[in-house]
C-alpha cells in the first residue's frame, strides 16, 4: 500500500507490523523535535507526492519557506522605475494639438517627468516636454511641442485629455545646456499579511496502534545507507489529511483583519482567530481572466503579459499552472489544435523541480510546453479543483465541477537565491506536535501495572498537531489565473 520509488525519487514509503529496529528515537514525533525543519520538507515531500498537497510540496517541501517571529509579516514590492502617467484633465489646448510646433498643455495625475523628458503617447506618437507650470488642483501640467518635423501633424484629442497615458523614452538638450532629465525610483508597494494557526486532534486506539508506516530516506553521500522514520498507520491516516487542510488554507484563505484592525472571527473563549491571505487572494486581480474556450493564443497572451511583470524575480519566464481534470483536458486541446504544423514542443512526465531544500528532487507526473519567446508553462493536474464536496457549482454539460476548469498560474522565480512562492512559518511551531497517553503509548506498550501514571483514561491515546503559518507571493503581478466563464 506504499509508495515505491519509481515515483518518490528519494523516498520509500511502506506499512509494516514488524516493529524490528523501529526504536523511539527514530519515532516521526522525536525526529520532529531534534530536526524539524529537516523533517517538516521531508513530511511535505511525502506528502506533496500523492498529488493532493501540492502547495506544500512546491514551498516547505523543497526548502522555500522563511521563518517570522511575529504573527504578521510584511515585503516590499519593488516597481518598475519606468512608469505609466495618467492624464486626470482634459487638455485646455483644443484643434489641431500640436500643429505647425505650436505648444499644448497636458495636465498629468503625477509629477514625474522633467524638462526635455521625450514622452510617448498612447498611438506612439513622441512629444518633448518644454516646460512645467504650477499645480493645479489634483493636476500638474506640462508644456510641450511634437517631435515630428512635418509641420502639418498634430494629435487628436484622446491623446492628451483624461484617462491618456504617457511613458518617458529618453532626455535631449541643446549645447550648453545647464542639466539632464532626473532619475526616478519608484517607491516600493508595502505588502502585509498574517500567520494562520491551524490545529487537529485524533485519537489512536489500542488495536490501531499495532501498524506502522515507515519512510526510508537515503543517504546523501552514501545512497545505499537508509535512514528509516516511523510512525504508526492510525497517525500517518491523520498527517495526510491534517496536511490536505494546510494546503487548503494555503490557497483558499481569505485575510480576516479589517482596516480598524479588528478580527470578527472569535473561539468560544472569544478570542480573535487570524486567518491570513491565502494564495489566491494574494494574485493581483489585474491577472484574473476570464474564458469560454482554452486557446493556444489565449495562453501565449497570458504568460507574456505575467513573463513581462516577472522581470522583476530574475525574468523567470518558467510557470506552473495548477488544474483539474477538464482544465488539463482543456490545455490538451487548446495545444493540439494548434500543434499541426507549428513546431510546438510537449514534455510529458519531465523532471521537474530537483535540488535545493534538502536536496529533495521531484519526478512527477507534469507536461511541459514551451512557447515563443523562451516561454514555459508546466501543467499540473490539481485534485483539490475536482473536488465535488467542496466545489458545488458544476458544467453543465461536463458534470465537472466549474472549478476543474480553472488555471492557477505561478511563478516560482528566484530573486538572491528565495523563491516568489514561499511558505512562512512560525519560529518553532512549524510543526508542533504532542501526545496524551491513556492505556497505550505511541512508542511502548500497553500500561499494565497500576503504578502507571498517564495522563489520559482513553484504552490508546490522543495525538495533537499545531502549525502557525501562512504563504507569501512576493510579487502577485507575476502570478495569475484563468477561469472558465459560464457560458
């Protein structure tokens, strides 16, 4: 009932009743203790490989997550220095704008160009800033000529009056001039979220205490030299699916501060429960699209536009999107729709994702097509999409969950050696992990004296699982996601 590692490249994982050389310090909860960190990527990987935990495989599971001392934790979003300048006025200049090198006036929402800054309009046409004029109101108007030798050109209205756009191309100046066009930085976004404390607790009878699953890890240097951990089958059950919710909570949930500060989700003590932003949330909505029909060309569109924004992690031009099952049907004839002829290339069942963390790779079950302009998108099929239970709006032709339909697409850019995706946990409680003791222990045998002090009347005993952590996107302009519309 195990895994083999024929699809667990570093792993084996299997159930045994023989408890030879299974001793207590090789128990999961006391290799929790002496090595957490170690062990936590090690449990995501275990996990991940089921295809079920996948946010948890990609993040702790490989070795990106950060470690915070305090529940809310904060990034800065660097932009891009080159910069978009709305008009927020229409233009007082009115006719032919610009005609014979007469001079026009924009009123821009910021002041950031200079004197002799060469601006771009929307239709491409270039203009020189001559000079700038007093505030007024929300407005900071500039004054300037057309670049174009033909007298007879001019610019229509939309060009300069609101809602028009500018970008600066470069700065000229005549001989003996006194100064060149400034350098602008762009102030950095400041992105905030907070740590989600999650908890289970199940209990494992005395019977249910007689299996075990046991994952073998093998040496780094010396392959041959296995490093067995256990744990019994009643608790492994209960880690997968205490690590299905963390990956819930890493993509679907929703921040719960408001802007006074306040948290209305209480226990029954009535105290606040944080619940941080989740992946999804974190996607700038800017990059949420929607479809009717997966293309080809919809998809090139796509990536091109968030490979651009990822020019800030590195120009990562490498994403990985998350489906179901009809969005992997979907990909698959959005692409061979367009392959007849086109040269496009598909990887299926590549390598994906090898090294870093603890030197934990992954072969998995992926396709892989590469586009123009070096871009890749790899596919993953992502169960938790088709799940019916949770997702109750269905197709109505398919029966599928609307949800099957959807793309998650994100990049896992390195920028100074961190991931854009990164798993954020707690300093010490990544991973808390305890039992309560009634007639059996996890790692001994039943109580039979009456001396026997436990702390629990229950005939085997209770196990208790804590994590407090979250996600961050570093830069959620890099990220985006397709969804099915309802036709």
């Amino acid at each position: 009932m195990g895994l083999t590692t024929e699809n667990v490249s570093p792993l084996q994982v299997y159930a045994t009743r023989d408890f030879t050389g299974l001793t207590e310090t090789t128990h999961l909860s006391n290799a929790y203790l002496t090595e957490p960190e170690k062990i936590g990527s090690i449990m995501a990987y275990a996990y991940g490989v089921q295809d079920n935990n996948v946010l948890t495989l990609l993040t702790g599971g490989i070795g990106n997550s950060i470690t915070v001392n305090n529940r809310e934790y904060e990034w800065d979003l660097h932009s891009q220095n080159a910069k978009l300048v709305v008009c927020v006025e229409d233009s007082p200049t009115t006719g032919a704008i610009g005609i014979k090198g007469s001079e026009f006036t924009v009123i821009l929402e910021e002041d950031w160009f200079e004197v002799d800054d060469n601006l771009v309009t929307d239709n491409g046409t270039q203009i020189h800033i001559v000079r700038k004029e007093t505030p007024i109101g929300f407005g900071y108007p500039i004054v300037c000529t057309l670049n174009d030798p033909d007298y007879e050109a001019f610019l229509s209205d939309d060009q300069v009056n609101e809602g028009a756009v500018f970008t600066k191309d470069y700065t000229t100046v005549s001989e003996y001039s006194h100064k060149g066009g400034g350098v602008h930085y762009a102030t950095p976004y400041k992105l905030r979220n907070q740590l989600t404390t999650l908890r289970k607790t199940y209990n494992v009878t005395r019977n249910a205490a007689k299996a075990a699953m046991v994952i073998e890890i093998p040496d780094a240097v010396d392959g041959t030299k296995k490093t067995r951990l256990w744990t019994k089958l009643a608790e492994w059950t209960a880690l997968a699916e205490w690590y299905r919710e963390v990956d819930k909570s890493m993509l679907y949930s929703i921040y719960n501060k408001n802007s006074r500060g306040e948290v209305s989700t209480k226990s029954e003590s009535g105290r606040p429960i944080y619940h941080g932003a989740g992946l999804r949330q974190q996607i700038a909505p800017a990059n949420i699209q929607f479809y009717t029909k997966l293309t080809y060309s919809l998809l090139d569109n796509f990536l091109l536009k968030l490979s651009s924004n990822a020019t800030k992690w590195g120009g990562d031009t490498k994403f990985v999107a998350l489906t179901g099952k009809m969005g992997m049907r979907e990909f698959d004839d959005a692409i061979k729709s367009h392959a007849a002829g086109n040269n496009i290339q598909v990887t299926d069942h590549g390598t994906f994702i090898t090294g870093s963390g603890d030197s934990l790779g992954f072969t998995g079950y992926f396709k892989t097509v590469s586009f123009l302009n070096g871009l890749e998108l790899t596919v993953k099929e992502f169960p938790p999409y088709d799940d019916t239970e949770r997702h109750r709006t269905l197709h109505p032709e398919t029966g599928f969950p609307l949800e099957s339909y959807r793309f998650t697409i994100l990049n896992f850019g390195q920028k100074e050696g961190k991931s854009n995706i990164q798993k954020v946990v707690a300093e010490g409680t990544e991973m808390a992990m305890w039992h309560v003791c009634g007639s059996t222990t996890p790692v001994g045998d039943v109580a039979s004296s009456i001396s026997t002090m436990r702390a629990s009347g229950i005939d085997g005993y209770d196990v208790h699982i804590m994590t407090e952590c979250g996600i961050r996107l570093s830069d959620p302009t890099s990220c985006g996601e397709l969804i099915m519309a309802m036709q």
